[in-house]
C-alpha cells in the first residue's frame, strides 16, 4: 500500500471528523457516541491537521497546536512540571489511525509530516495525552511522563513530553523510513 501524508484542507473537515468519532468515541469511550458519526474538536480552529490517505481515504490523522493553552494542562496536578522542558512547545494531540491501517508505517508517517513542519518551527519539546494503555509506545519514542494517569470519559490518559532534539535513534531512523516509503 502507497500511502500519502498531507495537511489538511478545509474540505477533509468532514473525513477527520468520522475518524475522530470512531477513534475518540466509539473505541475509546472518551465522548458520548453521535448518531451523525461525527466529533468536531474542540480546539478545531487553533489546530493543524496532518492526515494519510490511501487513494482519497483519510485513514489517519494527527494535530499540532503551538499556542497554549494546551489541553494537557488540564491533566496536570502542577503546571510547574513544564518548566523543565524547553520553549517553544507544541501540543501532539488526536493521533487517530484506522485500526485495518494501524502499521508502524502510517503513524511514522503522520509524526514525520508534522515532525517536519514542527522543526521548521524550531519547536523543541512535544506534549502529548498518551492513551495510558499504549503508554510503552510513546516511551519508545521518546516521550516521559508528567504525571499520573486521568480519566477522561471511559478512557484514561497520561500527559507526556519528549524533546526533540532527544529523540531515540529508532525512532528517528522509523521517521526516515516514513518518508523515504511516502515520498
């Protein structure tokens, strides 16, 4: 399979909104489940929108916000842990992978979408909420915890930061696979 990663434009609003149900919703439990099969973010307008297609289908998605404040705030017991990583930060958040596509290829290929535009931006800390079940994944990664785990609806997440420029080498090396397979 050939996948593409591209931002978002104004017409796949629809297409991400699906995912995000089926994601956020009707797998994870975090929101009430919509007859439309729909779940607009919150923070829609503030965010960036990277997607992979297979042929015209978004099969996953991931966003980025720069501008606080970000949704992981709200899991903290003390902000203050933030200060220990460096400015400027950028929040990770609705990684949303159809689960028939839900191969190391596409979510590398979403994070290096955006690792690519965060860079440009000399961002130099990640924030993401790691659904507590794949906290392992994130770890490998790179990313450490900020605090415990928070109930959100029937899901559970855990704030989480990773700096960029301490990426670990596999994780760099699976990004560069992304690209080379999707260029």
């Amino acid at each position: 399979m050939k996948y593409t990663f591209r931002e978002a434009s104004p017409d796949d609003f629809n297409a991400i909104r699906r995912l995000n149900h089926r994601t956020f919703a009707e797998e994870l439990g975090q929101h009430a489940v919509q007859p439309g099969g729909l779940l607009e973010d919150r923070f829609e307008g503030r965010a960036r929108y990277f997607l992979a297609l297979l042929g015209d289908d978004v099969v996953g998605m991931i966003c980025a916000m720069r501008d606080r404040p970000f949704s992981v705030e709200s899991r903290l017991a003390d902000l203050s842990v933030l200060d220990a990583w460096p400015e400027p930060r950028v929040e990770i958040r609705l990684l949303a992978i159809e689960p028939e596509h839900r191969n190391g290829l596409v979510m590398a290929g979403l994070i290096g979408r955006l690792m690519k535009d965060v860079s440009a931006a000399g961002v130099r800390t990640m924030l993401i909420s790691g659904v507590s079940t794949r906290v392992s994944m994130y770890e490998r990664m790179g990313f450490a915890a900020l605090g415990p785990p928070v109930e959100s609806g029937r899901a559970s997440y855990v704030p989480m930061a990773a700096r960029i420029d301490r990426l670990p080498d596999a994780a760099r090396r699976g990004l560069d696979r992304a690209q080379r397979a999707s260029s």
